[in-house]
C-alpha cells in the first residue's frame, strides 16, 4: 500500500478524556491549568462528546462551534472539534484548531504529535518532522514521536531510514504499537509477506482494537491470496472508523482479487476523492481499469503514481502492460526495462516477456517467463503473474521443440 496512506484516528474515549480534569487527576504533560468555564459551553462539549459515538460529527462540530463562541478559552471544545474535524477528513481545519490549541498549550506532547501526524499526511513532511522533534525534546520517552517520524521517512519511500526510526521507538518501548505496525508494512511492501504477518499479529496482541494494525493485516492476508481471513480483519477495521483509508483500499483490493472490477473502481474512488495523492489507490484503480480495457483512464492514474513517486516499480510495469495494449511497445518495454532496473518484480519479467513474444522474440520471451517462475512474489498480482508464466512455459515446451526456439537457430533456448 504502499503502501500504503492512513488518516488519524481519535475515539470519543480519547477525546473524553482531553476534556477535563477530574479531582486528583493530573492535566496532560504540558497542559494549561484549567480555569473555570461557561458553563453552557461545557454543557454543549459534554452532549457533543456523546455524539461522537454516534459518528453524527456535524452536529458535534456546531456544538463546538457555538460553545467556542460562548468560550473560547474553552479548550476542551477546540479539542472536540479537532476531532471531528479529522474524522471528516478536514486536514485544513482540524491544523487551524491545532495551531490554536498547541499556541495555548506549548509542551503538550500529544498536540505536538497528533499536528505531526495531519501534516505527514498532508505530505508536508518537513513541518511534520519538526513537530515529531519538538514534541521528543520535549519528553525523550515518548516513543510515540520517534514512531511518527519512522512513517514520514516511509512515506517519502525512504525505507531504511525508516526502518531505523521504527527500532529506536521500539528500543525506548518495546511494545510502541505504530513502530511494530510500521515495520509490518515495510516488510509488507519488501514482498516479506510472513514477516509483515508476524509484526501485525503482534500488534493485535498487544492493542487487538488497534484499526492500522486490522487494516494492514487485513491487506498482507489479501496479497497473500487469503481473502476468506482477510474480510473480517478489514470490517472491524471499518466498523471502528469507517474513514480508515487503508481498510477501504483493501476493499477495494479485495474486490479485484475475486473479479469484480466495477466494484472495485467505486471502492477505489472513494479513497482518491478523501486522499487525492494516495498513490497506492491509483495504482489499484489503474489496474482494475486496465482489466476493464479503459486503457486511457488507466495511464492517467498511472501517470499520477509516477508523478507523486517517479520510482515506483509497480506503476511503470504497469504503465508498461497497458502501453503494449495499446501497441505502443518502444515506450512499453521502455517502462519495464526501467521498472526491473528500480526492482525485479515477477510481474515486471512477466509482463516484459508477453511483447517479446507478441514480436517474435521467443528467446527473450522465455528468459523472462523462466525468470518470473523463479522469482518470490511480492504481492497478490506478482504471484497471479507467476502462475500465469508458469502455463505459459508450460505452453511453449509442447509447442517448441528442444534445441529450437521456432528459428532454427544453434544458440536457441531449450524448454
């Protein structure tokens, strides 16, 4: 996914809690003392936190807008609304309450955090970055920020650094459930498909509720061709936040996995429409395009990868794939040279070796089938093109003699 893009997530518990100071409880780290409030305004936070368990977020969010205009030293509504706000998907607005929240609480780590973690996944990654530091300095044992900090490297494809990041968070705490998630999805995406399996279910163990560990299994399940176990990882997932984007892309997924492409595309445009630079969901939707012959909706989606991660293996095999459907074979095979170059992939050789074939080149052809045969599938599309090279190898060895490749030649490949 990709890997995958996820919004922040904060229950109506979480929220609750952030509201007020109980008798012998103590504020967060780097909180306000709290002052006395209107008392109307603390009414509408108190009915708009109840509503927050019925997801009914607009009415939450003109219950803090009029108590903030009653209050507006009333955190606890700004708190509130925040929370709505991200749950509407409202990057924009849900910063401009942080910004306002963190200037009136300064050193409170969790505010420093959850800004952090909108800006990553609004792509502005140095702001991120300097949040996740602030929020460290701060209290160097929060685990936390250095986790957060392994997700923006992820994201900019820098996956060692990543890496790095996710071990330290895990040294300062060994059970920091977003490092052991983001290093799930690394492997996941290295095609260490039982590796990732392992990270997630370890996750569940400690945090079962946790809907980025659901998801991700619930993803890792379906490359591995396990959707029957799959499904009930992604419907909790979206049970406990029906916004999860990487639950709705594994939906999406999992419709294409079982051939129903329509579907899928629907699935899809929902995800691109709340996380227009989810490139993992253009991918996807790219595919199921292709599979449907919409061969110029499909480049576009394509083209929009590449746009937002010029490197990415999957989405110039793919382009590749739907450039030689459309007979454009120079450009085609120049995708899937460039795309083996960036990363070998089964699907890549695969797709390599079809126009080498479609041109006659059935010695090229075959060293790519064979090689797709022999590589480890790193996905769900990488193990259907190793089953498909498999026959077709299996094709070519009743139809071409050994010793001769149809050309006659000395040097021809054997099957």
């Amino acid at each position: 996914m990709a890997p995958a893009l996820c919004m922040l997530e904060l229950s109506a518990g979480a929220a609750n809690s952030q509201l007020f100071v109980r008798p012998g409880q103590q504020p967060p780290q780097g909180a306000a003392p709290t002052p006395q409030y209107n008392p109307a305004a603390v009414k509408m936070v108190l009915q708009a936190a109840k509503l927050m368990e019925q997801r009914k977020l607009d009415e939450e969010a003109a219950l803090c807008d009029r108590a903030i205009a009653l209050d507006p030293r009333l955190t606890a509504a700004r708190r509130v609304r925040m929370v709505v706000r991200l749950l509407q998907n409202d990057a924009p607005q849900a910063l401009a309450d942080l910004g306002v929240l963190i200037k009136q609480n300064p050193k409170e780590v969790g505010l420093l955090i959850t800004r952090g973690k909108v800006l990553s996944n609004t792509r502005q990654y140095d702001a991120a970055l300097a949040d996740f530091d602030r929020a460290f300095a701060i209290d160097p044992k929060s685990s936390a920020a250095i986790a957060e900090r392994g997700l923006v490297f992820k994201n900019k494809g820098e996956r060692d650094k990543a890496l790095a990041e996710y071990e330290r968070a895990l040294a300062i705490n060994p059970k920091e459930v977003a490092a052991i998630v983001g290093r799930g999805v690394i492997y996941r995406e290295q095609g260490q498909s039982d590796k990732a399996l392992a990270q997630f279910d370890q996750a569940l163990a400690l945090a079962p509720k946790n809907t980025d560990a659901l998801a991700e299994r619930g993803i890792a399940l379906l490359l591995k061709g396990r959707t029957a176990e799959a499904t009930p990882d992604l419907d909790r997932a979206l049970e406990a936040n029906p916004n999860n984007l990487t639950a709705m892309l594994g939906r999406g997924l999992a419709m294409m996995s079982t051939g129903q492409p329509e579907r899928a595309i629907v699935a899809l445009d929902q995800v691109i429409a709340k996380s227009p630079k989810n490139s993992f969901a253009h991918l996807l939707r790219g595919k199921a395009l292709a599979s449907k012959g919409e061969l110029d909706r499909a480049l576009a989606d394509f083209d929009e990868v590449l746009a937002i991660n010029p490197k990415s293996a999957e989405a110039l095999a793919a382009r590749g794939m739907v450039r030689s459907k459309k007979r454009d074979f120079v450009n085609a095979l120049a995708d899937l040279d460039q795309a083996i170059a960036q990363e070998e992939r089964v699907e890549s050789y695969y797709m390599r070796a079809q126009i080498y074939e479609t041109q006659g080149e059935t010695d090229r052809a075959i060293a790519d089938f064979r090689k797709a045969t022999v590589l480890a599938p790193k996905g769900l599309f990488d193990a259907i093109a190793q089953a498909n090279a498999k026959r077709r190898i299996e094709q070519l060895g009743k139809s071409i003699p050994c010793g001769s490749s149809g050309r006659g030649g000395t040097g021809d490949a054997c099957l």
